[in-house]
C-alpha cells in the first residue's frame, strides 16, 4: 500500500510539473568520511550543490561510520584513508562486507600507486586526489551511482607511470623523469 501510495504521488507530482517524463527522484544519499572537519565540510557543499544529491550524515571516524552505514542506509560512502582509529583501507573491508551494493568513493590526500592499488583491492570503485576534488567529485559520484567506477586524472598518471616504467620519478634514475 505504502509503495503504491508512493507511486502515486510520483505521479502526481509529475503531472503537475510537465508529465510523466518528468517524475521526481528522492536525492542519492552520500555519507561523508574524512578525520578533517574541514574536508567534510568542503565535500558536503559541494554534494549539496547538486539537486540529485544529499548528504545524509558525517564522520570522522571508522567506528562512527560503521555504525552510520547501517542507520542512515547511504548510496554511496566516501573515505578519507587517515582515520584515527583505523586505516581508510580497513575500512573500505569492513563496509565492503556489511554493505557490498554501496560503492565507495577513496577521496584521498595520497596518490601513490600503493596506496590506490591497496584501496581499490580492498573494494572501493573509486579514487580521487583532495587536489582534484572540487572539479572532480560530482563526476565521480554520478559515475559510481551508476555502476562505473572512477579514478582520477592525477592517479590514473600516477598509476601510469608505474605501471609501465615500475618506479617511481624520484626512485633515483633521474633519466626516467
């Protein structure tokens, strides 16, 4: 009954606004996890900036998000990977196995080839720098929702270069830079 009643309403509120095609979807909800108070705060206004998107909660904390994740039913999850009270990675396991339809964005200070192998092997479907971020975030999210997965311009070169020369620029061979 409920869902019917829903169904409705979509479509009334539809026809009120320009017919069928045009039939409101409740916003995705993301929950925002980052040890920064700051960076939360950055991601959530740029999330909420867009009209298909909500942030439905914060933390900053492992233990915080493991117990959010079932409360607040997310979307999507992003992670910062420096938490204080376990690693970024870590967590990325133990959401991926209370909650494997969710995808999980990394949006992450570090861009070494390590630690995005590390997390995308762990279960996240996507990769960002803090650097790229403001440009980048929406994208990413809207790709993940949709079943894509995601990394960044500066990881994918990072990743790149690693990839196909097996060290890093500053590994000593000045050559290969």
């Amino acid at each position: 009954m409920h869902a019917k009643r829903a169904t409705n309403l979509a479509y009334s509120l539809s026809e009120a606004v320009g017919g069928p095609s045009a039939i409101v979807h409740p916003p995705k909800r993301i929950l925002i996890v980052d040890d920064l108070p700051l960076t939360r705060r950055g991601l959530s206004l740029i999330v909420e900036a867009e009209p298909d998107l909500a942030v439905c909660g914060q933390a900053g904390a492992a233990a915080q998000t493991l117990a959010l994740i079932e409360r607040l039913r997310p979307d999507l999850v992003t992670v910062g990977l420096s938490l204080p009270d376990m690693t970024g990675v870590e967590l990325i396991r133990r959401l991926r196995r209370r909650r494997p339809d969710v995808p999980i964005l990394v949006v992450s200070r570090h861009d070494e080839g390590i630690t995005v192998e590390q997390a995308l092997e762990a279960g996240a479907q996507g990769y960002l720098t803090k650097y790229e971020a403001g440009a980048s975030l929406v994208d990413a999210i809207h790709r993940l929702l949709d079943g894509e997965t995601y990394v960044g311009e500066a990881v994918r070169e990072r990743l790149g270069f690693v990839r196909y020369h097996g060290r890093m620029p500053w590994d000593g061979d000045e050559a290969a830079c």
